[in-house]
C-alpha cells in the first residue's frame, strides 16, 4: 500500500515539475524513470500526463508497456516510430550499412518484435536497454510471438526442439496462426539431431499452419525434400491426356538418360538412408506429442505456393523435373544454384514446364532461375509457359561465343502473358536475343536489364511494343550512345519509375547540359512519373540541373529522387538545396544522397541539409569518404 502511495505521489510531483530550471529538469527525468519502474501501477494514471512528459517518458518504457500505451500515446498525436527505431537501431548492430529508409509505424514495430523473438528462442539477446528490463524470457516469447511473420529456422536445433515441448507448446500454437512464411536456411545442420522433433514443428506450421512460403537452403536428403514437396498438390490434380502421356513416356527416357550419370552419387546404403515411417505419417507424428488418450485425428495437407529453393547440383534431374508437373498450386518458383545449370538440364526443366502448364489447374505466375548457360532456352521457356506473367534470369554467357546457338524466332501471333522481365548477364550479352521476347509481350510493364549491350533496336521495340511499361531498370550498361533514342522513348512513355544505375550517362558529352537539360525537360513531360533513381552516374557537379525538374509551369511530380554515388560535393548539394528551395517541389520530396563525399566540408553539408529539410525526406549517411577508396571507384 505505501508502495502504491509512494507511486502516485511521484507521479504528481511528475505533472507539477518545473521545466524551467536545471534542478527541475533533474526532478523530472528521476521521476520519469521512477514512473517506468512502476508502471505496473500507474498505467492506468500515466495516459493523463501532460504530451510532453509523455514524450520523455516513453523512450524509458519496456516494450510491454510501450505496446500498451501506444495506443493512448496516438489520441494525443504521439508516435512510437522513433523509439522503435531506436531499438532497432540497437538489436541489430549492422544498421549503419544497410538503407535507412522510412518506414511506416507498424514495420519498425514488426521487425523489433519478430528480430526479438529470433534473439530470444534461438540465441541470446543483450539486456542493456530499459526496454526488455523486468521481462524474462518466457514473458518476451509470449509478446513477440504474435508478431511473427517469417520464421527463420538455422542451426539453433536444441531450441527448434523445443518448440514442440509441452512448456512452449502455446508458442508454437500462436506461430502456426501466424507465420506465413518459413526460412530453413541451414537444413543440414537442422537435422543433425532431434530429427523426428524437427519435423513435427515443420508439420504443424506447414500442415496445421499458415505457411504458405518456404526458403530452403542446403537440404540434407532427398527423403526431407520428397516431404517437403508432397505439400503440392491442389485442388485438382487432373489424370493427364494420352498424347500428354505419350509426350510424357519420351521426357521420362530423356530424363532416365541424363539422370544415370547423377544416380550413383545421390543413391545411399539402405542403412544410411533416413526415410523415416514418422514422417510420412502425419497422424501418428502429431498423436506422439499430444496429451490426448484418444484416436488420432486426421491432420490437414498444406500447401507451398511460393519455394525459394537453393538446388544442388543434380537436382533438377533427379528432383525438381519429377515435381514441378504435379505442384499444381505452386505461384512463385525461385530455383538458385551455385553452379552453372547445363542446356540438357535446361532441356529437362523447360519440358517439366511444359506439363506443368499444360494442365489448367496450373498456379505458377512468377518464375526465377540463376546461373543458366546461355539465352538459347528463353523463347522455348516462354513458349512452355503461355501465362507465366514474371520471368527473373541471371544467364552466364559461355566462354566460346560460337557455343551460342541463334534461337528460333517466337510465333509472331503469339502473345505472351509477361508483366515482369528481369535479366542479369554476367558476362558480353547483346540484346538482341530479348527483343522478339519485347515484341511479343504487349502486358509488359516492368524491364530491369544487368549488363546487356544495348542497340538503337531496343528504345524502338520499346515504344512500338511495350506501351503499358511503367518500370524501365538499367544497370551496368552503358547508354552514352544512345541519348536521341532516350529521349524519344521518353516523350512517349508513361512511366512510372525510371532508373539509369551506373549507365555512364554522361561519358562522351563535351558539354554535358547538352544532354542534362532536354534529359530533365523530357521527364518534366511525363506526368506519371515518381521515382527517378541516377545512382552511380558521376554526376557530380552537374547534379545541379536535377534541380530544374521542379522548375517552370508544369514541374516534375517526381516524389523520389536517387542521386547516391556520384560524388556530389558539400558545395554542389549547397547549390542544389537553393535551387530546391526557389523551386519549391510540390510534394515532399525523398532524397537519397548517400556514398557521396558529403564530410568534406560539414559546415556547407549543414546549411544544404537545412535548406533541404523542409522540402525533402533526406536518407544519408555517417560514410567516411577519406578513408575508404569508395569515392575513386565512383569517378573511374
């Protein structure tokens, strides 16, 4: 009782504090911290004080609390993002180097939760900040847990193991309702014990779940992965026609020849094998770890619609071609390889493609492959898969240019389905080999190109094939030659998102305003505009002109603006800001200008930034231009 007198007395003494003196000040941020140790009896009270002391008070609160007390914060216009942000900020030590963008409310709040479910279960977590004071474990798991949406698995297999004891049973109950996606990142590892407690976890969040999206890294058998992807099967798995069979038969011999050369190094002694009778059997797995005496319920059969799979080599002969025919209700297929995938295996995929699609039960839209030799399967892809509507390749050129058979062309009067078309070269690859994919794809809305040697061909295709493009991706390609074609494709686009990332834009301009200028008064044209992103260009000075988009009788509606990497000086941005600031965007603008040696000279840095703020969301950084050869590579 004089416990709970003493509480409500400092809380008084809170609302009355004087601000107004040091000593006061001190009174305030001890009675601050006083009022967050006890907030287990002044919550209710705390919603009444004054929206200052709120403000201070919030940063001081456990995470429990600042979850309860969000909400009364918010009717009185305060907002957690920050202190969010700032735990964030504190969990994950690496945040310097990734980008800081600004993100809604609600997606600090989830990634500090779900990161602290993850530190918690499976690792360990620093309890330096007043924001986990006074919460044991078990109190953060049973937080946290309802924030999960991804659940990654690795390594921590004693942890894993007990997610399917009877203490952390209501743990697992809340992940099943809502993790929609399951990252098995080290599955080796995974198994090396425990097995049978692993899988019973990956069966009531796959089976009794939400999980709809798995990640697989480095999967230990082929006994797991058949488990794994008998969650494939739809609705309607319909008995196939006899010339399909046919067709079928002849891909099977084909498939028989190519897998013999793989059969002896995937084949193990009977003994070794781990096929266990557990898990194909659901029923008995679950009755095991259940308290209830009686039969055994039938369990439900979930279903993958999304599988990032890192294939190893041979597995697309021996597994993926086998499956992908029956993985009815699979939406998004990611297959990643560490090895360079063959043309015969190319062959088998495209053909497993094939049946796939032939049935009209078929889900898969989205579809990405790496490491692939060469382009020469890309038409017959397109043509096994008619409604495929996003297409991701990262294509390694052979060596010997000769080895690069020309392709057939695509019938002219089939039109595709595509909506997406991504492609990384790593190597010399002209475009020429995509431009009858461009020409027979009049959905195509988005076109990110890595590495491809352009012609003047490609802007034309664009215009005349592509009308609805409002996504144009350019990286590592040189466009120095190609700026009438630019400007053409521009004046007749109604792009929403265009972005040159080191494109060499200016490398042959004598006077590069000879080119900046009809570049900014072009895109000032296109009125559905919003993201302009010119990382990595060597802009420097000439930044400057960027400016002018917000200039004149009908100004960019651009919202966000890439400008990192191109070495723009603390005086160039100076300039930049007081051009912004006569110019006035019409809508906040987000400014991105990191990586550019903006330390230089911090005194101008700050009065730009200052000119800045009011009209921009600026992301920037604490980089070291001096010491670090980052601003040599970005002037070479």
């Amino acid at each position: 009782m004089k416990h709970t007198l003493l509480c409500k007395k400092t809380l008084e003494l809170l609302s009355s504090a004087k601000m107004g003196t040091s000593d006061g000040s001190s009174l305030v941020q001890m009675c601050i911290i006083k009022v967050a140790q006890n907030m287990s009896v002044l919550e209710k009270k705390v919603s009444n004080l004054p929206v200052s002391l709120l403000k201070d008070l919030l940063p001081h609160l456990n995470i429990y609390y600042l979850e309860r007390i969000e909400t009364a914060a918010a009717t009185k216009g305060i907002s957690t993002s920050a202190i969010w942000a700032a735990i964030w900020r504190d969990l994950d030590q690496t945040w310097r180097w990734r980008l800081k963008s600004a993100l809604p409310n609600q997606d600090w709040k989830q990634r500090c939760l779900e990161r602290l479910f993850h530190m918690v279960l499976f690792t360990q977590v620093r309890r330096g900040g007043s924001y986990l004071s006074d919460l044991s474990d078990s109190s953060i798991l049973s937080m946290t847990v309802k924030h999960v949406r991804v659940l990654s698995l690795h390594t921590s297999t004693k942890n894993i193991c007990r997610l399917a004891s009877r203490e952390l049973r209501p743990i697992l109950s809340s992940l099943e309702k809502g993790v929609t996606s399951l990252k098995l990142l080290d599955v080796k590892s995974l198994f090396k014990q425990g097995r049978k407690y692993v899988v019973f976890v990956l069966h009531r969040l796959l089976d009794h779940g939400s999980v709809r999206e798995v990640v697989l890294r480095r999967n230990p058998d082929s006994s797991f992965l058949s488990w794994l992807t008998s969650r494939r099967r739809g609705h309607q798995l319909k008995v196939s026609t006899a010339p399909e069979m046919a067709h079928a038969d002849g891909h099977r011999s084909a498939v028989d020849d190519l897998d013999s050369s793989c059969s002896a190094e995937l084949e193990e002694p009977a003994a070794k094998r781990q096929a266990l009778d557990v898990e194909e059997n659901p029923e008995v797995l679950c009755s095991e770890f259940s308290s209830s005496s009686g039969p055994a319920e039938r369990c439900p059969e979930g279903q993958i619609h999304s599988f990032d799979f890192e294939v190893s080599k041979c597995e697309i002969l021996t597994t993926v071609s086998h499956i992908l025919p029956t993985w009815l209700c699979l939406r998004t297929l990611l297959l990643h390889s560490d090895w360079l995938i063959s043309e015969q295996e190319m062959s088998v995929l495209v053909e497993s493609l094939r049946r796939l699609f032939l049935n009209p039960s078929c889900s898969l839209t989205d579809l990405s492959i790496s490491h692939v030799s060469g382009h020469t399967h890309l038409m017959n892809m397109l043509r096994s898969c008619p409604t495929l509507q996003s297409l991701c390749l990262e294509i390694c050129p052979p060596a010997d240019r000769n080895t690069m058979r020309r392709h057939s062309r695509f019938p002219e009067s089939k039109e595709l389905c595509l909506e997406k078309l991504t492609v990384r070269s790593t190597g010399p690859m002209t475009v020429a080999c995509f431009l009858p994919v461009l020409t027979s794809a009049p959905k195509l809305s988005s076109l990110h190109f890595t590495g491809i040697h352009l012609s003047q061909q490609f802007f034309h295709t664009l215009s005349g094939s592509n009308p609805s493009l409002k996504v144009l991706k350019l990286e590592d390609i040189n466009l120095s030659d190609y700026h009438q074609e630019i400007l053409q494709f521009l004046e007749r686009s109604v792009l929403e998102e265009l972005s040159f990332r080191d494109c060499r834009l200016l490398d042959k301009c004598a006077v590069k305003k000879d080119f900046l200028l009809p570049f900014v008064e072009t895109l000032k044209g296109i009125s559905s505009l919003r993201t302009l992103r010119l990382a990595q260009n060597r802009l420097a000075t000439s930044a400057i002109e960027m400016a002018e988009l917000f200039s004149g009788c009908h100004p960019s509606k651009i919202t966000k603006l890439d400008l990192s990497s191109n070495f723009i000086h603390p005086a160039e941005l100076l300039e930049f800001a007081q051009l912004l600031e006569t110019h006035k965007p019409v809508q906040r603008l987000t400014l991105d200008l990191q990586f550019n040696p903006l330390d230089r000279d911090p005194e101008v840095k700050g009065q730009a930034l200052r000119k800045l703020i009011p009209y921009c969301i600026i992301q920037t950084d604490d980089w070291n231009s001096r010491s670090t050869m980052a601003d040599h590579v970005s002037v070479m």
